[in-house]
C-alpha cells in the first residue's frame, strides 16, 4: 500500500513529499493524511518558494514569500490499490484574525495521480484554519486542518 502511495507521486508531487518535511511541525498534529469516509485525503501546505521555477511554471503557480501552496490528493482507501479519485474540492481558510480567504483549487492529473491545488496570500506568521470540501456523487467529506505559514 505504501509503495502504491509513493508511486503516485509525480515529480510534484516528490517535490511536495520533501516540502512535507518542513511543512509538517506546522500542521496542527504532524498528520498530512486523514481518513474521511472511504476516502484517504492527503494534504500538505507550504511556502510556493519550496517549488523550482520550472515546477512552478509547469503548474501555473506563482513563486512569492507571501503566497502558500495547497495540494490535496483523494485515495479510494477501501481498495489495495488506493486509486486516485476525481473530486470536487473547495473550500476556504480563516486567519488568526477571522477573515476568510475563499479557495479555488484546480485539478491536475498526472498519470495516475490526481492533485487538487490552490494558492493563498498570506503574511508573516499567518495562522490558517483549513476547511476544505470534498464531494463525488452523494458522498461529501469535510477535511480540517490548520498551518501557519512563514515568510523567506
């Protein structure tokens, strides 16, 4: 299952594997990964200034120290296989002050990996609330998670 996981990673997504190691102290409980119904939703949030500029272009994102990057990625956790799934995800974040930041992700397939994406401004020490809707069919799940993000 691990090694199925880890194949699903395209060059971003191995990128965002060794961002990980610097985004997880920020997660509230170290988890880039929850179980939500059948699903297993991996997150990960981080600075765009982790991404190569190539990367950045190939996936249209811009590279700021005031502008996070976040990916989800959906799994079918009742399969071994632990297929990528389409979704539909949106969402938004609150601030340490309360104001809402709207999320507009866009989806990117590569190969058989699925990648949710979205930016978000921030400024120094900026502390989010994550609330991210995921939907396919009937079936809804919400992911919640928080992330500070720092400045270069």
């Amino acid at each position: 299952m691990k090694k199925r996981i880890v194949n699903l990673f395209s060059a971003f997504g191995l990128l965002l594997v060794s961002a990980l190691a610097f985004a997880s102290d920020d997660m509230d409980d170290g988890q880039t990964m929850q179980r939500l119904g059948d699903w297993e939703v991996h997150y990960s949030a981080f600075p765009s200034t982790f991404l190569r500029p190539e990367v950045a272009s190939t996936y249209n994102l811009t590279r700021s120290n005031s502008r996070g990057v976040v990916n989800i990625s959906v799994l079918d956790a009742t399969s071994e296989e632990r297929t990528a799934q389409r979704v539909n995800v949106s969402g938004y974040a609150l601030n340490d002050l309360g104001q809402r930041r709207n999320l507009t992700f866009r989806r990117h397939v590569d190969g058989d990996a699925i990648y949710y994406i979205t930016q978000i401004p921030h400024r120094k020490e900026d502390e989010f609330r994550f609330y991210i809707d995921i939907r396919q069919g009937n079936e809804q799940q919400e992911l919640r998670f928080n992330h500070t993000f720092y400045r270069d």
